[in-house]
C-alpha cells in the first residue's frame, strides 16, 4: 500500500485563511514560504494569487483573491468561491499565520527529502558507475540543503546588526588587540591579516615546487600545536603517510631524505618518539581521496565537525585536482569549472563558518616575464577566482629562480588581495630539507632587488584594503 507524502491541509489552510483575514502578515510569510511548498494544488493556487496581489500592492482578500484567480481561469481549479470563503471561517484570527506557515515548510522538505531519495534510488538503479551514482547521489541531496538554506537565509535591521558590532568591538577591546581569527603561527603574517578569519575562502597560489603545500602544512602544523586547533587537510595530491612525513621532519627536524631512506644516526630516535607523541596529541585529520569533489569534501567535513566537536581551518591541496560534478566534467570550458569549485568552497566556508585554505597552481605567464614574482594578474585565467577569494596569498623564493641570490633559504609571502584588511608581503626562513617554513626578523633579510614586471612594478606595498 502506498504511503501518503508527508502534508498537512489543515496548517495550509490556516496560512490562506490568515492572509485572507490579515494580508499584511505575509510580508513575514513570503521571506521562507513558497507557492511550490503547499500540498493541495488548489492551496498553491490560492497563495499565488495572494501573493501577486501583494507585489502589485493591491488588496488581497476575499474579493479581489477571487477576482485574481478567475482572471487567471483558476477559480474552479482552486475550489470556488465557496472553498475560499471556507478558508476565511477555518481561523478566527492571523495570530498564528507564521505558525502555521513554518508547519508548510517543513512538510515541504520532508517531501523534497523523499524525491530526492527516489532520484537516488532511480540513479543506483541506472548508473553502472558506483562512484558516478554516490557524486550524484551527494549532489541532489546538495541541492535540497542549498536550497532549504538560501530560504533560511536571514535578513537584519541595522540597528540590530550594530548592536552586535558594539558589542563585538568592545571584547576586542577589552583584549587589547588579540588575534580575532584562527592564528597562523607567523607573527608577521598574523599581523597583517588578524589570524584566519571564519568563513574566509583563502587561495594560497604559487608556481610548482615554489612550496605551496610544505607552506599549508607549516600553517596547519603551527594552527594545531600551537593554538590546539582542530585542522582538516584534504590532500589530493600526496598520500596521507607522506604529508605525516612532512610533518615528522618538521617537528623532528630532521633531514627529509634521510626519513625517506631510513638513514637515521641513533640521537635521532629520541626526536623521532618526541615528534611521534607532540604529532599525536594533535587534532590533524587528513582525508588523501584523490579527485575529491566539493560535496564529498562538505560531507566529511560536516562528519568531522560532529565527530570533533568542532572544525577551526580547512585546508585543500589542491584546487585544480579536484573533481567536477557530473554534469560539469563534461564542460569545454575548464576555467569555469575551476571558478564554479572555488565559489561552492567559497559557500562551504560560509556555511561551516570555518576559514578555507585552498591551494591552486599559477598559470604560465609568470615563467614568461623577467620578474617571477607572482601578481594577481597571474590568476585572472581561472576567471572568478579572485573574485571569489577573501584573501590571495602568493609564495616567491628568489633562489628558486637565481641560483645566486643571497636571500638564501628566504621565501616572501605577498598578500596580494585582503578583502577587509591591508595587503603587504612577509618574509619567512625556509628550510629546504624540512620543508619547513618559520618566522624571519625581516630585518636580517637581504633586500630584494626588484625587477620590473608588466605592469611596471615590483613590489608589494603595505597597503589599506579596497572594498569590492
């Protein structure tokens, strides 16, 4: 026997026999209730022609509801006059009206939750690709979380929104310029940006071998042990026993290659059982899945933050790896497929509340020119993904490029983009062999001779942010 989809006629009827008695109160109605989410075809009918007749600013009640509809010929279809009168005696007032109008919605969803389970079925059914059918699966369960979230999305007086401000700038107050963000571990870096801030999509790009991940594992390393933070890595392109190498040479500091050979002197057993127990007292969790797709990725980190008890930084290494949804794998146009990823990461962040490091390649035109030192410019073939981006961090080490230099072992990081905040540059050691970066007294370093880039500068600046 089949069994009825979850409804309720009689909340649908109390939400029109409300805005019947009441049509002002759908203006707290029509932010979440949708014309789709009524049952009875007739109920939808009815909400419609009540709510055209508010975005025309015309009366909506038992008249001119009537009038609507029969001018559309949907009168009967609704029910009639009569059904419509009926609605008007079902409640003796609209005190309940958004009461009844959240019973709707919720119906609605479960309804929207049991088609999306059938597509799924139908999918596991038809799909002879199990990996194809699990993306689509998480895709069309994607789309009914977005789309429940974007109505759940709320709007806020300004009087409200700088009550909280107040309030919020007096606790940082009280904290005499204390980091409001995620700290880095970089007291330069943290300086300029604050710490990571929550539901920040960052971009740290650079050319390959520039140092990309041995940077985002420094930041993760730092993050965790430091601040005792609980840190998500998704590493696309190395296994999960190689980046714990990484972050055993980093700890140990111990030559990566002699980790890599098992050539090992016997001092270097006790740093090796230290590192093993500091490494471990960490909330490092390390998904190496390759060609992950973003709804995966969601998933696991919504797994993680019930399983945690919380998630402070995401880390993905890196951006281009990444797999597609199935319906864009096909697309000619990869540029917008790679902008598409980073605006769902971008949403992730926000959602999740948790700042989202995301590394991505630099195009070519950086080894083209005679100053390698990266510009925003050189991201602008991945279309929106500066737009898209908070923050654009970029990797420049002189010596990767002059062999002669003498900022040996030094690696400039530039803020390149800094939506709510200045942009500058800092500059770290770099330890090759450990493939650990750390804090430098700038000071110390050789200055950098600059060289003229195709917009006829060189350098970054230290620089007040502008506002999108």
């Amino acid at each position: 026997m089949e069994r009825l989809l979850p409804q309720n006629v009689e909340a649908e009827a109390g939400v029109l026999g409300s805005l019947l008695i009441d049509p002002e109160a759908i203006a707290n109605i029509t932010s979440f209730l949708r014309a789709e989410d009524f049952y009875r075809d007739g109920h939808r009918l009815i909400y419609e022609a009540i709510v055209m007749l508010y975005d025309r600013h015309e009366p909506a009640d038992f008249v001119t509801v009537c009038h609507e509809l029969e001018r559309r010929n949907k009168l009967e279809e609704a029910g009639g006059e009569d059904y419509v009168i009926a609605l008007i005696n079902q409640v003796p007032t609209s005190g309940n009206a958004e009461y009844y109008a959240r019973i709707v919605e919720q119906m609605a969803l479960l309804r929207r939750l049991i088609h999306a389970g059938s597509q799924i079925v139908a999918t596991a059914y038809g799909e002879k690709d199990a990996e194809a059918a699990l993306e689509q699966a998480e895709q069309t369960l994607f789309a009914v979380r977005q789309g429940y979230a974007h109505k759940r999305a709320q709007s806020h007086h300004i009087a409200d929104v700088i009550t909280n401000y107040m309030e919020r700038l007096s606790t940082l107050s009280e904290r005499q310029g204390a980091l409001v963000g995620v700290p880095t571990g970089f007291s330069d870096l943290d300086r300029i940006l604050g710490g990571l801030q929550r539901s920040d999509l960052i971009i740290l790009a650079a050319r390959p071998a520039v140092g990309k991940t041995s940077f985002a594992l420094s930041l993760a390393y730092n993050t965790a042990l430091q601040s005792k933070s609980v840190v998500g890595i998704f590493s696309l392109e190395m296994s999960s026993e190689q980046l714990v190498q990484r972050l055993v040479s980093m700890d140990a500091q111990i030559d990566q290659q002699r980790l890599r050979t098992g050539d090992l002197y016997d001092e270097d057993w006790n740093l090796l059982e230290s590192a093993m127990a500091s490494l471990s007292s960490a909330t490092i969790l390390i998904d190496d899945t390759a060609g992950i797709s973003v709804s995966q990725l969601g998933s696991k980190a919504r797994q993680w933050m019930s399983e945690y008890g919380g998630l402070d930084l995401l880390i993905v290494d890196y951006l281009q790896l990444m797999q597609s949804p199935a319906s864009e794998r096909r697309a000619e146009n990869r540029v917008q497929v790679v902008d598409e990823m980073s605006r769902q990461l971008k949403v992730l962040a926000r959602e999740l509340n948790i700042p989202i490091i995301a590394l991505s390649q630099l195009s070519r035109a950086v080894e083209s020119r005679q100053s390698k030192i990266p510009m925003l410019s050189d991201l602008r073939e991945s279309g929106g993904l500066e737009q898209n981006a908070d923050v654009v961090l970029f990797i420049y080490r002189d010596e990767v490029y002059n062999p002669d230099t003498e900022r040996q072992g030094l690696a400039d990081i530039i803020i390149a983009k800094h939506r709510n905040g200045p942009t500058g540059e800092v500059c770290l050691s770099f330890n090759r062999s450990q493939t650990r970066f750390q804090d430098f007294d700038t000071r110390l370093a050789p200055t950098r001779t600059p060289l003229p880039d195709s917009d006829g500068q060189s350098d970054y600046m230290l620089v007040e942010s502008e506002e999108d």
